[in-house]
C-alpha cells in the first residue's frame, strides 16, 4: 500500500484526550475503526476528518505516500 500512516494515531488520539472508551462512547469512532488503525489499515475519508478534527490538524500531518518500487531499496 503506498500511503502509511506517519503517526500512531490512536496513541496521538490518548495524547489528546481521546481514548478508546471515550472515542466509542461519544460516537465518534467504531470499534471496526479502531481495529483498522490498530492494524495499520487505511479508514475512510470520513474517520480521516474525524481524526483530522479531534487533533487539529491536515491529513499529511498524519499519512503520507510511500513510493513501493523506492521502499525495498
């Protein structure tokens, strides 16, 4: 896949304030997504500005793309 994520985002979430509990008690993350950041796996666009909103920040504060055929190098 070559965009990553450049933070660990749901310790960068704890950091601010949001945790696991917190995240899924106000409906502001499911526990689906949660799981796929955990693991690494892209969310949608919609978890994106969520995350982009409860941190204040762009979503290239938080992914980047990573050219594969340049990784193995």
């Amino acid at each position: 896949m070559p965009i990553r994520y450049k933070i660990d985002v749901l310790a960068a979430l704890k950091a601010a304030g949001y945790s696991s509990t917190r995240l899924r008690k106000e409906k502001l993350m499911g526990q689906a997504t949660m799981t796929q950041l955990r693991r690494g796996e892209l969310v949608s666009w919609l978890n994106i500005g969520t995350i982009c909103r409860l941190l204040n920040c762009q979503p290239g504060d938080i992914m980047e793309y990573v050219d594969e055929s340049e990784a193995g190098q």
